[in-house]
C-alpha cells in the first residue's frame, strides 16, 4: 500500500492485514477487497464532532475533519480489459477478475492537531 502524509502533525494509528486495514485500535477496519470496483473507489475517513467516533464519508457540520483518505483503483481483469456492461470481452466470453493488488492502493494521511 502507498503511504502519503497529507498534512504535517501526528496522524491517525492504523494497521494493515492482507486486504484490511483497521483505524484506531479497530474502532474502523475496511475490507479494501470488498470494496473495489470496477471504476476506481475513494474513501474518506473522517472524525466526527459528535463524540470524535470514526465514520466514513464528510459530512459537513457532522464529521468534516479528515483523518485519512484511501484510493482504491479500478478492479483489473486477467488477460483483458474491463468486461462490457454484459459481463463479457470483445468476444463476449467472462472475464475473470485479476487478484486484488493491496499494493496499488493509497493511504493518505491528515494530521489531527487542531
């Protein structure tokens, strides 16, 4: 996994485990597998007002402080391109999916300091 600091200051605790990756002691952990998608997926990771838990998404007024982004590119396919929106190649045949690449994905970071 790509590992960017975004802005200066200490940034949320994190930990990776195969296709997982858990914030704050687990307090959120993401599937990243589960979550890809044929088009490239992005993820916020915001803290909220209401108590500081974690939740995905900014809500603005709700959980506007980031304390990661996470990139995740579009799923690729063994031997060819993206299938067709029938599910099938050029020559109508299934495309399988390629094996999902946790080293493809980012993890951009935000300091938390206020």
């Amino acid at each position: 996994m790509i590992i960017v600091q975004k802005t200066p200051g200490p940034a949320i605790e994190y930990e990776i485990s195969g296709t997982k990756i858990a914030f704050a002691d687990g307090e959120l952990t993401l599937n990243l597998a589960k979550c890809e998608r044929d088009d490239p997926v992005h993820i916020d990771i915001c803290v909220s007002k209401l108590g500081g838990m974690l939740v995905t998404g900014a809500i603005p007024g709700v959980a506007d402080k980031y304390a990661a982004e996470i990139d995740i590119p579009a799923r690729k396919y063994a031997g060819a391109a993206a299938p067709s929106g029938d599910g099938g190649g050029e020559d109508g045949a299934e495309r399988a999916p390629a094996p999902f690449d946790m080293g493809a994905c980012a993890l951009y970071l935000w300091g938390l300091e206020d």
